[in-house]
C-alpha cells in the first residue's frame, strides 16, 4: 500500500491526498513534518514534504509522485490519452507552481501567520503573480477544467494554490487576481465542491492547531 508522508496542512499534501482519492487507491497517511535532522533526510533528501513511500522505497517532489501515481496505478486517469495533451498538462501544472504557488509563497508568512515580509519581496510577488495569472488566463482552456473537459494534474496544481494565492493578493497586495477572470474563480468553486475535498479541508482544519503551535515554536 502507498503510504503519504506529511500533514495535512501542506498544500502540496493535498495535491497528492486528492490523487490518491479521485484514483479510489487504499493509501495510509503517516505524519511526518519537515526538518533537517537525520531522521527526515533518511525519507526526504531536501526535507520536505510530501513524501510517497512505495514498494520500491520513497519519492519526493509532487509533481514527481503525481507522475508516478499516474504510471503506475489503477482507477480514473488524470492526464489525457496523448502524448501532446500530457505535455500540455504538464506546462500548466509547472506554470502554476512556478509562476503563481512559489511567487505566492514567499508572503505566506504575513497572509496567514502574522509575520511581516519585507515591503521588496511584496513588490516582487506582486509583479509575478501579475504575470502569473495573465500566463494561466492565456494558455488555460477552463473548458471547465484548466486543460480542458476533463479533470487533470494541473486541476491538483491550481485548486490547492490559486485559493492561496488569491488569499495572499487579499490580505497582503490588495489585489483581486480573480477580479477579471471568472473562468478560474467559476473553477475554483467547481473544484470546491468535489466530495473528496470536503475531507481534505476537514482533515486541515483538524490539524491547523498542531501545525500553528508548531510554527509559533520554531519562531
């Protein structure tokens, strides 16, 4: 069985979490919390997570495992028949990661934990997540899906780091990136209402206060 290391908290868990539930694939979730101690790198080598433990031994990086769950596993695919329309998952996939999650991720500490980030780093997260969300209004479908009629790896991508970013352009640059483009805010709420993601928000919800208080820790 495939085990799922991390917690669910992370939204990049959550993209691996929601794979395995839309395949319908018996996984176990094993908390694990990132770090830089011996006993982390033995599973991660950078010491993050998520991590994908399977019968051959462990997988890190989440576009990496989601690639591997696809290859190898049973149960509802989630990259189109053709090569071509694998490759073009795969752009959206990176362009969301690259271009809006990790822009986005650089003001998580004042969005969401009260921290402030320097006025520099605002300026430029707001410069790429512009050029991010212009990149993904031109070269998604939305079609509903981000590639199309059909659910795929870049809907994982972009359900569990668009809310984010959105939040981050709320409470930190006073910017409304769904304001001109309803395609991706009627996807959002497209995806909000799968029945595998009402676990998932429960699933994070039930762990925020662990996750909070270990961060309060660490400061």
């Amino acid at each position: 069985m495939l085990k799922l290391y991390g917690f669910p908290v992370s939204n990049y868990y959550n993209m691996v979490k929601l794979a395995l539930l839309e395949k319908a694939l018996p996984f176990e979730e094993v908390p694990f919390v990132s770090g830089q101690t011996p006993q982390v790198l033995a599973i991660s080598p950078r010491g993050k997570v998520p991590v994908l433990e399977t019968e051959h031994g462990f997988i890190s990086e989440t576009s990496v495992m989601l690639d591997y769950i696809e290859q190898t596993q049973p149960g509802k695919s989630l990259l189109p028949a053709d090569a071509f329309g694998q490759a073009k998952v795969r752009e959206l996939v990176k362009e969301i990661e690259l271009y809006i999650e990790l822009p986005a991720r650089t003001c998580y500490a004042e969005a969401f934990f009260g921290q402030a980030v320097e006025p520099l780093i605002k300026e430029r997260a707001r410069t790429e997540l512009l050029a991010g969300f212009a990149t993904l209004k031109r070269n998604g479908k939305f079609a509903p899906y981000v590639a199309g009629e059909q659910m795929t790896l870049a809907d994982l991508m972009f359900v569990f780091s668009v809310d984010l970013a959105c939040a981050v352009g709320k409470k930190v640059l006073n910017l409304d990136f769904l304001e001109d483009f309803p395609q991706a805010r009627a996807l959002l709420e497209l995806l909000g209402e799968n029945p595998h993601m009402a676990k998932i928000r429960a699933d994070k919800e039930a762990a925020m206060p662990a996750f909070l208080q270990m961060i309060s820790k660490r400061k």
